[in-house]
C-alpha cells in the first residue's frame, strides 16, 4: 500500500480531492431539504410535543374540515368527466379564459400575481386553472343537456315584457289610476298600428334595465322564484308568440308579457350567439345543478365500493335535493 | 473490475446526490377506492390530494392548538357554561338549519359542544395565559395605561368640554353634549393603540400620571382635539383590563402562538404541508428558526463596519 501511493501519489491525491468536493457537494445539496418521519410504518405529517400525527390520522383530520364538500366536488367531476368530452373548443375557451384571468390577477398584484393566482386555486383544491375552467364548461354543459331534455317539465320559456310603473307606488291599486290607463293605452294604440313587440318595448317600458333592449328578460323557467309571482305565473302559462293582457303585480306596476320562445327550436334559433340554457342556468335557475348531475350518475352508474359513508353523503346532497324540486 | 468498481461508486455518488429529495408523507392506502362513475374512480389519494393542497395549512394549525390547549389550559365551570351559552345561542339563532349541520357532520349538540366549542375556548385562552406568564414583559413593550379619551373635532367644544370636565363633570355627559363620539369610559391604551393619533398616543404613553388630570391634546395634523386623563400608569393595578387588551393585539397574538408551538416542539415532516405553512404563516415554522434571528443577521450584514 505505501508502495503504492508512493509511486501512485499523484492520482491518490486526485482522488481525495474528488472524495472530498462529491461528500461536500452531496451535503449541500441535501442539507436544505425536509426530513421526513415515519411511525408505525407510516409517514408522519406534523409532530406536537410527543404526539406524531400520520397521515392516515392527517387523512381523518382533513376530512373533518372539508371532506365532505370536496368528495360532492370530486363526485360532479367524475360525473362531467364520465358524460362529456373533452373537446378542442373547450380547450380554447378555457385558455382565453385564463388568460383574462391571469390578466386580472397581474393587474391586481403585479409581479406577485402567481403566488395569489396558486393560493386562490388550492383553496378550490385545483391545481390547475385551465384543468378548472374545462371542468365547469363541462358541468354547464351537463347541466343546459338536462334543461333541453326536461323543457316542457321545467316549463322554460324565452320572456320579453313592458312595464308601465304606478303613479304613486305607496297608494298602488289593481285599479289603474287615470295617468297609468293613458300610459297603458298608449302601449294598446302601438300594438293596434301593428308595431312590433320589441319596437313598442323600446318606445315605452318604463324599466330601463330592458326598455333600450326591446324589453328581453332572456330565459326563465318554473323555477324562477326570484320574479315577481303574478309575472312569472302569466310567462309560464304563454304560448309561443303570445302576448299576454296588462298583468298586475302589487310590487312594480302593469306588465304586458311576451314569450319568444317555449320550444327548443326556437329558443336556439333565437339565441345563436349565446347558450340560452347556460344563460338560464347563470341567471334564473341555479337549482339544476344537482339535479342533472344526479340523473346523469344513475345513467352512467355509481359504485360506492362498499363505503356506506360516502354513499349517504353523496345520495343526501343529490338525490334528496333532486325529491326537494319534484 | 477496477472499471466495475469507477462504475458502482459513480452510481452510489449519483444516488446519493440525487436520491434525497424533500419528505412527502404518502396515504399507506391511496388507491383505495371511495367510488366510481363509469370509469372515472375517486380514490382516498385524490381526496387526501385535494385536502392538502387547499386546507393543510388551516386543518394543521387549528388542530395543533387545540392539541396544545387541551394540555395547558383546564376545562373549568366558566368555560363549559360559555360554550353552552354559545351553543344556546346558535340553536336559538339558526334553529333546524343549525342541527341538520351537525347531522351532515355526524355530530350531536353534545359532540359539538365537547368537540368544537369547548377547545376553541381553550385555544383562545392559550393567549391569555401566554400574556399573564410574560406580562412585566409584554408591559414594558407596550405601555399600556388606563385613561380617559374624549376626541373632538372642533376646539370650541373641546375648550368647553375641558372646562366641564375640570369642574367634575361626567365625562360621558360631556363628550355627548359636546358633540363628541368618543364614551367617555376608561378603557386601556397601548403603543398599538392605531384609533388613536399618534402624537396623543405618544404623548398618553411617555410621561403622563393621574396627577396630570384632564390634559387637551392636539392630533398631530391639528385636525382633532383629545382631551385625556390618565386613571392609571401601573398595569398590574389593572391586570385584567391590560391581559384582555394585550392579547388582541396582533404581534402578541403571533409571539404567543410562536411561544406554544415552541415549547411543544411543532414540527412538519411533509414538504405539501410545510409549503402551506409557509405560505400563510411562515413565522409558525418553528423549525425554521426565529424570524428575529434572521431579521438579526439581516441588519448584521447591513451595519458591517467598512474598512
């Protein structure tokens, strides 16, 4: 051996050298990095005095917190991703829809956007924003298939209207009061001279958030509780191209109601440029989203595997809230 | 075989450099389904997944002192009679909506009151006696005094307040005749003290005694006028009132929790949850160090003398 390093010292030095810079290197390298622990075979999460949490307790801890919303979450995914594609337009939409997104965040906080943008995303539990927005196309897809296949059920009609406001709304009657007949006559006389709905609208409907648009609502259903209950009776009861007489409502004065649409057909016809059942849903309906995910779970089939827990928790926040609107 | 030995050695230094990577805790049973529709399966991992990545840090942290107020803090007659006068509260309140949420949860009233509202008194109790084992301290840092403050924007009723008030009137009397909006009570001021105008606060807490009495003092952009009166300089002569202040106060609300997971040795052993962590509240990584230290060794490398 001394012979050896005697004749060999050089290259012996070499290799310490080397020895020496790989072990400092590998420390380096390794020094910063988290450590991990494990007890009982499992892998520790946190440790507070003497107690390890592991994961599986971790698992029941975060379960308790949030589980449940993220197992009904986890079940509408898998219920969009079993019954609808994924297609090359919900792709573009979703990466336009990022950017904006991304857009917005950057003008909001600068260069610090991506740390806000991540924080925002996990709260939701998706790490992905353009995975995110091509899951909700496909929900609100699932969910306009389940209005055009119960249309006649859900009664959904295409609703424009004219409203003449009362004179004095605090002493309001059924009875017009002279100043509301004229107003209303004058509506009859546009209609008499053959003026169209949305003309006569435009001219005349007091309630400016419609008037300038020819009076259109836009897309409503049985279950838009949120209109006044005298105007959402008469709009569900038209035919398609009818006008209804002067409506009464006690809150907001005489409504003369045009349906556009109560067919499918027309209802697309008339909406070529936006998704008439998506408009219903963002606008006037939002009790069909369980609904039609759980029509569309039993169509494609669910197993439980077994688990009675998440069995119960899936069927109680669906299915009886689908018994709720029958 | 000299070849075989550059080869095996090369490998093992290979491994050993980059086989280390941070923790990451795994579920012993993530492929376990919980279930299936059609062919997309949801397993206990992409539960636990989801979990982490959105509540780690919150879950973490609230379990974590309740871990640590179950040890320290005793579960007495006061607190059982608080959380069930909360529990009252919300049943009233809230009604049948209330108890179907706790039966989403799988809970009872009872559960609820043992479980959830009992520890989160604990916790909050935590700060407490945090402050009162470091109160000489936590005194000294933020001065609180007991006093009297009655603002007013115009001086003619603030000149006219002081007269009354000078003459034993009641100061709430005087500050509602006087078109003031402040109570009139004594209440405890600190150096936190933010509703107050810094050169009043200054001027509260530097030097001012009972034996001053009533005392206008000016805001510091003479937009306002305070009159003031010191009740009391000693803390201790006012423990309570002090405890209950310091402890909402923010940096002691930090400082105590810093105090309790220290003493309790927290530690996170998985990279997912220590990032969340950090990113919310990286001064609760113990294991980090002290956020002093490294403000400490900032200034350090700032103040180096040059040569």
């Amino acid at each position: 051996m001394g012979t050896f390093l005697k004749k060999n010292w050089f290259i012996a030095l070499v290799i310490c050298i080397f020895t020496f810079i790989s072990i400092y290197v590998i420390y380096d390298t390794n020094k910063g990095k988290l450590k991990g622990k494990t007890e009982g075979g499992e892998d520790v999460i946190y440790s507070v005095g003497d107690e390890n949490v592991t994961s599986s307790q971790f698992y029941d801890e975060l379960f308790e917190s949030g589980g449940s919303d993220t197992v009904l979450t986890l079940f509408q995914k898998a219920v969009a991703d079993a019954s609808v594609e994924t297609t090359d337009e919900m792709k573009e939409i979703a990466s336009q829809q990022a950017e904006s997104i991304i857009s917005s965040y950057r003008s909001n906080y600068g260069s610090d956007y991506e740390k806000h943008l991540n924080a925002d995303l996990a709260s939701i539990g998706s790490p992905d924003l353009e995975s995110y927005l091509i899951t909700s196309q496909k929900i609100s897809s699932l969910i306009g298939d389940y209005a055009k296949a119960h249309f006649d059920e859900l009664k959904i009609r295409q609703i424009s209207y004219i409203l003449i406001q009362f004179e004095d709304p605090a002493n309001a009657s059924e009875t017009p009061t002279a100043d509301e007949q004229a107003r209303m006559d004058a509506v009859d006389a546009a209609f008499a001279e053959g003026k169209e709905f949305a003309e006569v609208a435009a001219q005349f409907s007091e309630d400016s958030s419609t008037a300038s648009n020819g009076g259109v609502l836009g897309v409503i259903d049985a279950n838009t509780t949120s209109l006044d209950n005298a105007f959402l009776t008469k709009s569900l009861e038209l035919a398609e191209g009818e006008i209804s007489d002067w409506v009464y409502s006690s809150s907001f004065g005489y409504f003369r109601i045009m349906c556009t649409a109560a067919t499918p057909e027309t209802l697309e016809a008339n909406n070529t440029d936006t998704d008439p059942y998506t408009s219903l849903i963002n606008s006037y309906d939002n009790t069909l989203g369980n609904k039609a995910v759980w029509e569309k779970a039993q169509e494609i089939g669910i197993d439980y595997n077994g688990n009675e827990e998440i069995e119960k928790l899936i069927t109680s926040a669906f299915a009886e809230k689908e018994t709720e609107g029958e | 075989m000299k070849k075989t030995n550059a080869i095996m050695t090369s490998a093992v230094l290979l491994c050993l450099l980059t086989g280390c990577k941070d923790a990451s805790a795994d579920l012993n049973d993530k492929d376990t389904v919980l279930f299936k529709v059609g062919e997309t399966t949801v397993t206990k991992g992409t539960v636990y997944d989801m979990l982490m990545n959105s509540a780690a840090s919150d879950t973490i942290m609230n379990s974590v002192q309740k871990k640590i107020a179950a040890k320290e803090i005793e579960i007495t007659d006061d607190i059982k009679k608080d959380a069930q006068e909360t529990l009252d509260m919300y049943v009233e309140y809230y009604g049948d909506s209330f108890t179907s949420y706790l039966e989403q949860l799988g809970m009872t009233t009872e559960d609820y009151l043992n479980e959830s509202l009992i520890p989160s008194i604990q916790v909050e109790q935590l700060s407490e006696k945090y402050v009162n084992e470091n109160f000489a301290s936590l005194a000294e840092t933020y001065k609180p005094v007991k006093a009297i403050l009655i603002d007013f924007t115009e001086q003619a009723d603030a000149d006219a307040a002081l007269e009354e008030l000078k003459n034993g009137s009641d100061p709430a009397d005087v500050a509602s005749t006087h078109n003031s909006s402040s109570s009139g009570t004594a209440m405890v001021y600190t150096t936190e003290s933010s509703s107050v105008d810094s050169l009043v606060r200054t001027t509260m807490l530097n030097g001012m005694t009972a034996d001053d009495g009533w005392t206008m003092i000016p805001a510091s952009d003479g937009s306002s006028f305070s009159i003031v009166k010191i009740e009391e300089t000693d803390p201790e002569k006012f423990h309570d009132d002090a405890v209950s202040t310091l402890r909402t106060l923010a940096d002691v609300s930090t400082a105590s929790t810093r105090y309790w997971l220290e003493k309790y040795s927290f530690h996170v052993y998985d990279i997912t949850a220590y990032n969340a962590i950090k990113n919310e509240h990286p001064e609760y990584l113990i294991q980090d160090g002290s956020p002093e230290t490294e403000e400490t060794e900032e200034t350090a490398e700032t103040t180096e003398p040059t040569e």
